[in-house]
C-alpha cells in the first residue's frame, strides 16, 4: 500500500462558503473545461444527451430543502453544498492504493492520482467517505479534483489569475482557495471568523478544506433586535452535512 509524506506546513485547500453559493454550478462547468485539457484529461462524457448520461466531473453540487427549525428560529431554506476531493491530511484514498497511482504532495498537501500507474480497482473510491473519487470507464483509470495543479504553479499566468478555475468562476465569491496551513492567511483567517467546518471529523482523516456555514436567516417578525448576536447555525449545519455525507 501507498505510505504518505510527513505532515507538511503547506496545505493548500478550498473554503465555501455555504452562504453565498446559489448553485449555480459555474464552479463545476469552469473545472471540467480547464481539466479536460489540462494534465487530468480527457473528462469523457458518456451518452450525454441519452437518457443515462455519465462522466467524469470533479466537481459536483448538490441541493437541499431543509426544513425550519423552529427552535433555532430558522424558516425553511434551499442549501447548496459543492463537493469535491477535501484534500485530507491522511487520506485513506491514498494509503489503499496498491500501486501507488494516488499520493499526496509533501510540497504542498495536495492529492493526485498517476494515471500511469493506475490500475482502475476502484480501492480508492470505496476508502473515500466523501464521494470525491471519479471513476472513468472509457479510460479505466480513477480521477479527481487536482485543485488545478497545472494552473495555480503556473507562471505563464498573470498571478491573479493562478487559482483554481472554480474559483475564478464563481460569481458570488463563495470559493475561496489558499494555504490552509498558515493561520495569518486570508483563507485561514476567513475560516476563524465565520467558524468554517471540517466534513466528519471524527473519522480521523483530517479533510483540509473547509465549508463556511450559512449565516442566520431572519424572518419578518422575529428580528432581533439591534445589538443582538446572531444565533449559532455552526453546530447545526455541521450536524446536517454529517448526517447527508454518511447516507
């Protein structure tokens, strides 16, 4: 089996902030046309004007009603939730790997697959507990997010423009991209401040990415009043994403 690197103070990583993301799936249109071209593709489509359409996309974003919850004073509301690799610290992803093909970067924290060695069993995806690890038929080999390897080292690119494409895409600045490793960072600094989330921690496999909660909704008649503080949805949303994540 595949070992992993020691511990790196790089960690690069994603923040999203389930507040703002209005599911408009940019992030997931605008990452499988950098990655079909880049060092991860091709991403093949199968039957995609079929009645079973597949393929390979590393980014997916699914929707959900949640209900109100009147004990936290919160009406009824439509989440968003992108999911893509996490990136984790020790991934199990890697360390069932029986050839190698997935490894994680000392350099930076980040997780690939060699398409060259892999030889399409499938471990990795069934050791992922987040659902990140895509499977192409048409190649026979496993893919997922390289958080744009190829774009963000990229020094052809002005360096604005260095970042993952999903980041780049999104209209509402709800993804943010970083060194999740550097408390000053403005990523890690974004996640203190609105108390960002890890996905199952008590798993144990310490996912670097971190989703932001969504804010306190407020209905008409139950404002609070001025000066107040907001009520805490952290707890809350880390609990649902829990419960969603592990059907």
């Amino acid at each position: 089996m595949t070992a992993l690197p020691p511990p790196s103070k790089k960690k690069l990583g994603l923040v999203i902030d389930l507040d703002t993301c209005v599911g408009c799936h940019a992030c997931a249109t605008s990452c499988k046309e950098w990655n079909a071209g880049g060092i991860a593709g091709p991403l093949t489509d199968e039957r995609p004007y079929g009645k079973d359409p597949q393929g390979v996309w590393f980014n997916r974003v699914h929707s959900y009603e949640l209900e109100a919850d009147a004990a936290a004073k919160q009406p009824a509301q439509t989440l968003h939730f992108p999911r893509s690799c996490l990136h984790c610290e020790t991934p199990a992803c890697v360390t069932v790997c029986p050839t190698g093909a997935s490894y994680k970067r000392a350099e930076d924290g980040i997780v690939l697959v060699d398409e060259d060695k892999c030889i399409g069993c499938k471990l990795c995806s069934w050791a992922c507990p987040y659902g990140a690890r895509e499977y192409s038929a048409v190649e026979g080999v496993m893919k997922k997010c390289t958080l744009c390897v190829d774009r963000i080292y990229n020094d052809q690119l002005d360096e604005v423009d260095r970042q993952p494409a999903c980041v780049q895409a999104c209209p509402t600045r709800a993804r943010h991209f970083g060194d999740l490793g550097n408390p000053e960072s403005d990523v890690s600094k974004l996640v203190a401040e609105r108390g960002g989330v890890a996905l199952m921690p008590e798993l144990g496999y310490q996912p670097v990415n971190r989703y932001l909660p969504p804010r306190p909704r407020r209905t008409g008649d139950d404002a609070p009043p001025d000066g107040a503080p907001p009520a805490d949805t952290g707890n809350l949303t880390q609990r649902w994403l829990a419960r969603v994540l592990k059907r």
